[in-house]
C-alpha cells in the first residue's frame, strides 16, 4: 500500500488485519498517534487507516478547519510510519460522516479482518450512532481505554444481550462471529481541543503533536485567535 495516499485505487485481496482509526483530527496529535501504535503492535495488526471525518455528527462544526488541512496534517503525521496510511474516503462523501458507511466501505473492498479503533469516550455514545446495532456485524472493534478503568461488563446495556465474553480473546463476542476488545494504552493525555487552546493564546504546541504538525500548523496560521472558524465541505 502506497503510503500517505489515499485508498481509492487500490483493490487489495488477503487475510491481513487492517485497523481503520476514524476522527475528526483536529489537528492530529501524538495521543491519536500513540494510541494507534500501541494497538497495532498488540493485536499484530499490518496497517492503520486515519479516516479524517467530513462532517462529524456529534461534534460542533464551526470549531472544525477545512478538511484539506485536517487530511494534509494527519498525511504528514503518518508518512514515517510504513504501517500507518490516510484515507479520504469521508472527505469525498457528501454530508454528515457516519461510520457505518465506511466500515462497509471498507468491508467491500478489503476481504481482510477489519478492527475499528475508537477511544472509550467515543464508544460510550455508540447508541447514538447511525445504524449502530449493524455496526458489528461489519467488523471487529477495538476500544482504546485510560488504565483502571475497566470494570465489569463495559458494553452498554442496549447491545449486551448480543455478546458473549470469550475468556480466550478477553473480546466480547457479537453473533455475527465479530468481537469488541477493550485495550489498555497509554493514553497520553492530550486533546485537539488542548491543542487548538494553546495554539489561539500563542502558547507551545511542541512535544503535543508532531514537528510536522507544528510546522504545518505555523505556517497556515491555522487555530489563530480571531481566524474565521468555518467549515467548507471537500476543504
Ligand atoms: P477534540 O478535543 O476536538 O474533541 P480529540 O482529541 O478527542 O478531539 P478526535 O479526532 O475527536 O480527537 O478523536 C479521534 C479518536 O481518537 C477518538 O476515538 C478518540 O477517542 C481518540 N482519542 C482522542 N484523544 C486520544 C488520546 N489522547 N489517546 C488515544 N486516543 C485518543
């Protein structure tokens, strides 16, 4: 797989563990990339997919740059790693970005095991999700937790009824074959939302995101305090 482009080209056939990594991005930081390494290397998958979100559902748009800028920094931010890669699948699809629609876009195009990767708070609003009881029928998903947390049953209560919990995997496995995980990382305590504060009062954004990133933002005066923050479809 080509790195740092996109996927649309590429008609791949095998039994390879592709993880697909779904946000907003804004910007993309060493939590996103941190998290993203340490699941690939524990559940042995060959490649990360960053899909940078259109028009994510749940978050407030005007807070979110052009998705040129979004796709451009998290490009960079992945190019070193030979396991990592950047889709625009969401970016070239109309309206709001709903994961259903890309994790079956993936399912058509990869006959491969696909793991979705999302962090604990973006999984405890799963039942708001569109078309969120077929999620997992699709794929497999891996949930990024903070140590300690995990307690006890973490599914929420509507989708419990369809999973089991397998000692062997530690998964909780759905009817369809497919499984959650729950992992522990090192989840480095750094937000977007941290970074665009720092950034608007003129503070250091270095050792938050990559130099790439840093640069990246600098030189586009992106998140600078009275910029227009506006959102144009396809960037
Ligand atoms: P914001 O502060 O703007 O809400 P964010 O930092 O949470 O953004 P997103 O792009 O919304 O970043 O997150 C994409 C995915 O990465 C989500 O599944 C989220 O749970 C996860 N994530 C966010 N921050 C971290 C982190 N520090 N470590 C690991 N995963 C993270």
């Amino acid at each position: 797989m080509t790195k740092g482009s996109d996927l649309e080209e590429k008609k791949e056939v095998g039994q390879k563990k592709i993880g697909l990594f779904g946000g907003t991005f804004n910007p993309v930081h060493l939590g996103h990339l941190r998290g993203a390494e340490e699941i690939r290397e524990a559940f042995g998958l060959q490649e990360v997919i960053f899909i940078p979100a259109a028009l994510p559902p749940h978050k407030m748009t005007e807070e979110i740059i052009q998705s040129h800028h979004r796709l451009e920094m998290v490009k960079r931010a992945t190019r070193k790693n030979s396991q990592f890669s950047t889709s625009d699948v969401e970016l070239k699809r109309p309206g709001k970005s709903y994961s259903i629609d890309t994790i079956r876009y993936f399912r058509e195009k990869f006959k491969d095991s696909l793991y979705f990767i999302l962090g604990r708070d973006a999984f405890v609003e799963i039942e708001t999700w569109k078309d969120f009881q077929n999620l997992f029928s699709l794929c497999n998903f891996i949930i990024m937790a903070r140590p300690g947390l995990i307690q006890g049953s973490p599914l929420p209560g509507a989708l419990a009824p369809a999973f089991r919990y397998d000692q062997g995997s530690s998964g909780w496995v759905h009817g369809s074959g497919n499984t959650i995980f729950y992992k522990e990382i090192n989840f480095l305590d750094i937000s977007s939302t941290k970074v665009r504060e720092l950034v608007e009062k003129g503070g250091s954004i270095k050792y938050l995101v990559p130099p790439e990133v840093e640069a990246y933002i600098e030189k586009h005066g992106l998140y600078q305090r009275g910029q227009v923050k506006s959102y144009e479809l396809g960037g």
